[in-house]
C-alpha cells in the first residue's frame, strides 16, 4: 500500500502534528508491505530517506518557516511538482484542512483515489459561519467529498457534522503518546506526596491564549501549603513575566521558576507531581497525554477538550479564566494524596488510550478499509 500525505507543516522541529504523525508514520512503516511518502513545505534537505519504505519531499529546502507566500506557492503547485506521486498513491491523506486542501482533494478525485483530511478545531470554526466567503465555501465542499474525515476530538466531530460532513465518513483518532519516551518509572515503594511539598508544572507557550497570565495572577495571591511551580516553554505575550515571577516568589508561598525551552519534556515531567493547563483552546493538547503517560495529576481548564480527556484520565477542572477557581483547585489538589500506586495507574491509563501503538493501529484501519 502507498500513502501519500500532504502536511505542509510536517516536519518535527516546526509542528506539534507533525511530531505525532512522524511518530505514527516510523510505526506503521515497520510493515514492508506499506509506503509512505510526505509531502511537505519546508525541510532540511528536498528529499529525506527516514527509512527504505518512507521518505519526506519538501518544496523548499530551508530549517525555518518562511512568510505567508510559501504558504500560496505549496497549496498551488505541491501537486504539480509532485504528480508522479498522486498517480502511484492508494490513499491521499491531508493532514490539515486549511486551503491547501482544494487543489489536492481534487486531483484525487479526479484519479479515482481514496481521500482522507484531517480537521482540526481551527479548520472547522472558521466554515461553520453560514455565511462565509467562496474561497471557505470550496474548502467546506471538499471535505464533505472526503472518504474519511479525521477528527480528535468529539467537538470536531460535532463541528463537521455542522458543516455537512457524512457521519459515516467521520473517525476520531486522538493524538498519540510515545511511551517509550513519556512513562511512569518510579518504584510503587516511593513515597507518596504527602510526605512533600507538591510540585507543579506548565508546558507550552508563555502566552495569554494559554492562560498563563490568569496563572500568574492566581500564583500572586497563593496563600495555603509552600509549593513548587516550574514553568517551560517559548515566551510570547505575557507582559512582565520575569518581574511578575519575582512578586510571586518574594510572597514566600510559591517557588516558581522559569526554565525556558526545553527539547526533552520528559525530564522535567518525571521530576513533578501534577501538570497545570489553563488554555482557553486546544484541539488535543500533546502535553497532556506526555503528562499522564508520566503519572502526573492533571489540573485543567474546563474547555471542551480538557473535560472530554478526564473522562478518560485523572484530574480536576477548574473555571477558565477563573484565578479564584484556579486557587481553590490547588488547595484541593495539596490536600490530595498522589501515591505512586495513583501515578502508576495514570499512566496505564494514558498508555492505553493513547500509545502511539493504540493510534497507529487506527490509522491502519482507515488507510486499509
């Protein structure tokens, strides 16, 4: 079988989802028997052999995105730079719908060939408007001509059912977990962390979509039991950051601290006992899925997504945008005892609904049927 994939944020170092999707590509690609070739904007090299039967094609050879242009020039002429390899495809998989779906779904159709897009929750509010302009009106025809449409959360597949997408047509897959990297190591005879301060983590962008500003604030008016609070990830626009860490710390109740970013997350997870996500949007936020592979206690944002994965794994909610439910969910959670019994529990949790096994075994499914 020959899969085709058309990604144009696909390599690692630029995308979250490219990430997962190499993950989930080295995995199916273990069977001799399947090729996949990505299509792809930007790469080290045009052509990268990652093993004999898959391979990555970039447009452009170059380490960092380049401005919205290229973005044009990839949804325009990916397909002709690159025909031989839709001729020779069984399935086409898009893996965002974004514009550069138009011309690709329909070369594909013309061909005869099965079509899988992949939606994410940006796509898909953008064309839920009943009145939008043509240029979303043909992406919105598109993915309803998908064979499969891919979704990872159930409010994406509430959204495509908004803009006519078949039910039968829709599957969701999560988002996968590496639990070789991302897993739970410390001994059941480990103390449990009542017999410590509790220490708490955020990873992702020091940003106010985030919610790392309404962190902040409730982190400033923290009185309760010493805890630790690190922090990881790009800073974008949270104003004052350094100077807003030193008020907190200078209160006495918080030791909080900024590491910056960090390659490998896993060692930083591995040292705490609880991840907090404040977000006010997700599609299917990576970072919870790697922390409970890890064992930690999850403390989250009650936005759609988050609610949907505590169905699932363990955690508490608390009010989005809310600092004075922020606070309350952490005197809760200093109060809570988190055994290595609970934290090794978390994490068979997390593996079974989300190891990169489960999710390419569903992947498998759709490019086979």
């Amino acid at each position: 079988m020959r899969i085709l994939q058309i990604c144009y944020k696909y390599p690692p170092f630029f995308s979250g989802y490219g990430k997962q999707l190499h993950t989930v590509n080295q995995e199916i690609t273990k069977d001799d028997t399947i090729s996949v070739t990505v299509l792809t904007a930007y790469g080290k090299n045009k052509s990268t052999t990652i093993s004999p039967n898959f391979i990555v094609k970039s447009l452009f050879e170059t380490e960092s995105e380049k401005s919205r242009n290229y973005f044009y020039l990839f949804s325009a002429f990916v397909v002709f730079r690159y025909l031989v390899f839709f001729i020779r495809a069984d399935v086409i998989h898009i893996v965002k719908a974004g514009p550069e779906l138009i011309i690709p779904t329909m070369l594909a159709k013309l061909l005869g060939k099965k079509v899988i897009i992949k939606v994410a929750q940006d796509d898909l509010e953008a064309l839920l408007p009943h009145k939008v302009g043509l240029l979303k009106k043909i992406r919105r025809f598109f993915i309803r001509k998908a064979d499969i449409v891919v979704a990872l959360s159930q409010k994406i597949v509430d959204e495509a059912l908004g803009i006519g997408v078949s039910a039968k047509a829709i599957r969701k897959i999560p988002n996968s977990v590496d639990t070789s990297r991302f897993k739970y190591e410390t001994s059941l005879a480990a103390e449990s962390t009542n017999s410590r301060v509790k220490r708490y983590v955020f990873i992702g962008s020091i940003s106010r979509r985030k919610g790392v500003v309404d962190l902040l604030d409730a982190l400033l008016i923290y009185q309760g039991s010493n805890i630790y609070f690190t922090l990881a990830g790009p800073l974008y626009d949270v104003g004052d950051f350094e100077e807003r860490l030193v008020s907190i710390n200078q209160r006495g109740f918080v030791n909080i601290k900024y590491v910056g970013e960090i390659d490998r997350p896993e060692d930083l997870l591995e040292k705490n006992d609880c991840l907090v996500l404040p977000s006010y949007s997700e599609g299917m936020p990576n970072v919870v899925l790697e922390a409970a592979a890890c064992g930690l206690y999850l403390l989250l944002s009650d936005i759609s997504i988050h609610k949907e994965l505590l169905n699932i794994l363990d955690g508490y909610l608390f009010t989005l945008g809310n600092k004075l439910s922020i606070l309350s969910s952490l005197s809760y959670i200093n109060k809570l005892e988190l055994t290595p019994y609970h934290m090794a529990s978390q994490s068979r949790q997390a593996s079974s609904g989300f190891s990169v096994d489960v999710v390419s075994r569903k992947y498998l499914s759709i490019y086979i049927i």
